[in-house]
C-alpha cells in the first residue's frame, strides 16, 4: 500500500461519486473571531462543496494570510460573501428557503444525528467564547450539538462543522 499523490490522486478522487444526499448547504461565520478557524471552515466548505459561506459580524474576511494559509486558499474558490449584521444575513437565506440550524447547545437543541434535515439548510457557527447570539438562535429553526462524551465541553467549531456537514451529505435525504 502506497499513498495517492499528484496525478494519481486527482484521478482517484474525480472517480468518487456524489454524495448520496442532494442537500444544498450553506454555511454561516457568526462573528468566528479566530482567522484559523475561518480557513478551516474555508478548507471544509470545500470538501463539502457547499453553496456558499456567510461572513458576518466580526469574523476576519480574505484576503488574509492565515485564512489562506490554513484554508489552503480555499477562499478563492468557495464563493463566499460578506454581512455586516448576521441577523440579516439569515432573514436573507430564510427568505431564499433555507432551514437554519444553530450549532449549539441550548436548553431545546438536538443532536446532529437526531435531525431530519431538509433539502436546503444554512449551519450557523457562533463565536468561539460566547456561542450563536440570541437575536441569531431566535431566527433558527433548530439548535443541533455535537454529543461529548469525555470531559470537554465542546468541540472546536471549524470540527463541529465536518461532523455535521459530512453526516448531512451521506445521512440526510
């Protein structure tokens, strides 16, 4: 057994099929402070071949050097756009059909593999420190967490979304 790289790789993955769910998937940065974090969300939007990501609020935007860096410049291929409220920016995708699900714990989430989700859905990732604001969490549909069954409290936030994003596209139909 040898690893993939270069050409070989490139043929390998062209020759995967889709994901077995038609989810449309967007993703929204609710003030995500740390530009790490953001070039993660960058380098899974595009694993997951999401629609769009939304930056709002705080979050660092590209050009940056760490969000390219860590995002493997992923930012200049996941169409992405900027919203200065978040709060806009979800009445905007509510608007266009979209079910939105914070991910975060609230005394009414559910866990990510409990959900029935729709064909269009907006995954809304909340501060670092302080989590999805409430003004946000009262225009989602639904709160969705990550079950820790160690001693942490949570995940990182860039991780939550793979778990999530990665189960909508191979559990959900």
């Amino acid at each position: 057994m040898k690893q993939l790289r270069g050409t070989p790789l490139k043929r390998f993955l062209r020759a995967l099929p889709p994901p077995p769910s038609s989810t449309e998937l967007v993703i929204v940065c609710q003030s995500v402070a740390y530009p790490v974090n953001v070039g993660s969300v960058f380098r899974i939007a595009d694993a997951l071949d999401v629609a769009e990501v939304v930056l709002t609020g705080i979050t660092p935007t590209p050009p940056h050097p760490k969000i390219s860096k860590v995002g493997r410049d992923k930012d200049r291929r996941v169409p992405w756009r900027y919203v200065d409220r978040p709060e806009e920016a979800l009445q905007d995708l509510k608007a266009k059909g979209f079910w939105l699900a914070a991910l975060e714990i609230t005394d009414a989430c559910q866990s990510y593999h409990a959900v029935d989700y729709p064909r269009r859905v907006a995954l809304i990732l909340g501060n670092e420190d302080h989590g999805v604001t409430r003004a946000c969490l009262n225009l989602c549909d639904a709160a969705i967490f990550v079950p820790m069954y160690g001693k942490g409290r949570s995940l990182n936030v860039h991780v939550s979304l793979a778990v999530v994003g990665y189960h909508l596209l191979h559990d959900s139909s």
